[in-house]
C-alpha cells in the first residue's frame, strides 16, 4: 500500500533499513522496558522496538497509517497503537497501563520515535517537564541542526535557550548523523539521534528555577548586549559584578559565555545577603 506522506504534519518516513536497525540498538532494550513511540508511522521501527520491549504504546496521529502500522506489527501481543496526538496524550495514565502489560511496577518509559522539527520543543517539554518521573530515557531522530542546539557548549554559535533547556533537565548526547537521502521523501537538511537521560536531582527548585529560565531568556532576549545590560532588574549589579569576578569571567561578558552550571551558581549567588 502506498500512502503519500503529508507535508501538514511533517512526514518523512525514516526507510533506511541500516539505519533503524541502528537505531533500535542504540536504545539499549531489554525485557522489562517500556516503550512509548512517538510517530509510530507506517511501523518502520516499531517491531525492531517489540522484539526486545516488554510493552510498546505505538502512538501516531494519522489516521491513515494505522492499517499499514497494524500490518508491521501484527501478531505481536505486546504492541498496542494509539491514534492519537502526542501532544494530548495522558501520559501518567499511559504509564500505569504499560506497568500493568509488562508486569513490572516502577520502571519508567523510554520514548522513542522521528519526530518533525516543528513539534520538537513542544515533545521534549512534555516529555521533559510535564512527564517528570516518569520518563527513563528520550531517543529521538531530530533534523541535525535541532540536535547540536540541544547539545551545544556555552560560547559556541549553536548554544542558546534550547541548550540550557535540555541540560537543565537532561544529559543529552548525540549519539550518530543520519543522511538525508535515509528518509522518505528526502528532505532538504540531514538529521541525527539524540538520546536524552532525564537528571534524577534537579539543581533547583520553586521560585529559584523560575527565576533560572528567566535570567536565560533574558540573557538571550538580546545576544549582542553585556550581561550587565541584559540582567539589569533580575541581579542587582554589584552582585553581578562579584559573581563574574569570582568565576574569572569578563564583566563584558555576553550570555553565550555562562554554561548551565554558571547560570545555577548565579541564581543561588543571587540569594546571599
């Protein structure tokens, strides 16, 4: 059966079969994992994952995938699919359901899936913030560029809001490229895997990591002013200047320069009297 992928939700199917095989091995599954697979498509990866998975939540949005989806992993009992949008899905309730499949209490889920770029922050939020606790690992095939803002350093062009967000909640790590000419329809730009360990201990807390994020989008809000102009009204500026002086960092220092510890160490600098 041939279905056109539909440009509106941002289909390129991942048909490398070298590739998926390569994939699925990356995300290092055994007999007790719970999967949750985001996009699940036409079922390019979906029986590589049943294989090894004790239960797998097949989710994908398109409704005329799923007789193709059905056909990939039919006959094996510990797939269930999901027509519906990750984005609204109920994923503590999904959650008890899989622990119930697999038999295993307390284990959390692995998301796993080629998700399009324009839905990629939104995922990544869910699965990062809102799905907290519940989330063991997050592997996704993300277009290149997407994939080295996650895991840039401070001071590289690539680094900005996006890296602090991931690093902030996650160890992220590119793992391997993956060439355009792998997907169907080809797109315009290469992709690569990234996986995601969520951090177990966050760094902050309450009103503390708040005020994190809004010293980060304030920092980045204007890339090309100082610190001391873009922080102005967030830290006072002789704390400012010590907490600079302290780390040997210049006091024209832009934003790019703080790495994600620099800005928690700033946040709690900021609290001493």
């Amino acid at each position: 059966m041939h279905i056109k992928p539909k440009k509106r939700l941002g289909q390129n199917f991942l048909v490398d079969g070298n590739v998926l095989r390569r994939i699925a091995a990356a995300c290092e599954l055994d007999g007790s994992d719970r999967v949750l697979e985001i996009g699940a498509g036409r079922g390019e990866l979906t029986p590589l994952l049943a294989e090894k998975a004790a239960a797998i939540a097949a989710v994908e949005i398109d409704c005329d995938l799923l007789p193709q989806l059905g056909l990939s992993v039919s006959g094996r009992e510990n797939v269930r699919i999901l027509n519906a949008d990750i984005l609204k899905l109920n994923i503590p309730s999904l959650y008890g359901s899989l622990d119930a499949a697999a038999g295993e209490r307390g284990k959390g889920l692995k998301a796993i899936g080629n998700i399009p770029y324009y839905i990629a922050s939104p995922i990544l939020e869910k699965l990062l913030l809102g799905a907290r606790g519940m989330i063991a690992g997050v592997y996704l095939t993300v277009q290149l560029e997407y994939g080295q803002r996650l895991c840039a350093s401070a001071g590289s062009e690539e680094y900005g809001p996006l890296s602090l967000f991931a690093q902030y909640y996650s160890i992220p790590e590119m793992l391997f490229r993956i060439r355009n000419s792998c997907f169907y329809p080809v797109p315009k730009v290469d992709s690569c895997f990234v996986r995601l360990i969520p951090r177990a201990v966050l760094p902050l807390r309450g009103e503390e990591e708040k005020k994190f994020f809004r010293l980060v989008a304030a920092a980045f809000g204007q890339r090309r002013k100082m610190l001391k102009n873009t922080l102005k009204g967030l830290i006072e500026g002789e704390a400012l200047a010590a907490f600079l002086e302290e780390r040997d960092i210049p006091f024209c220092a832009r934003g790019e320069v703080l790495s994600p510890d620099d800005f928690v160490e700033l946040v709690k600098f900021s609290r001493q009297p």
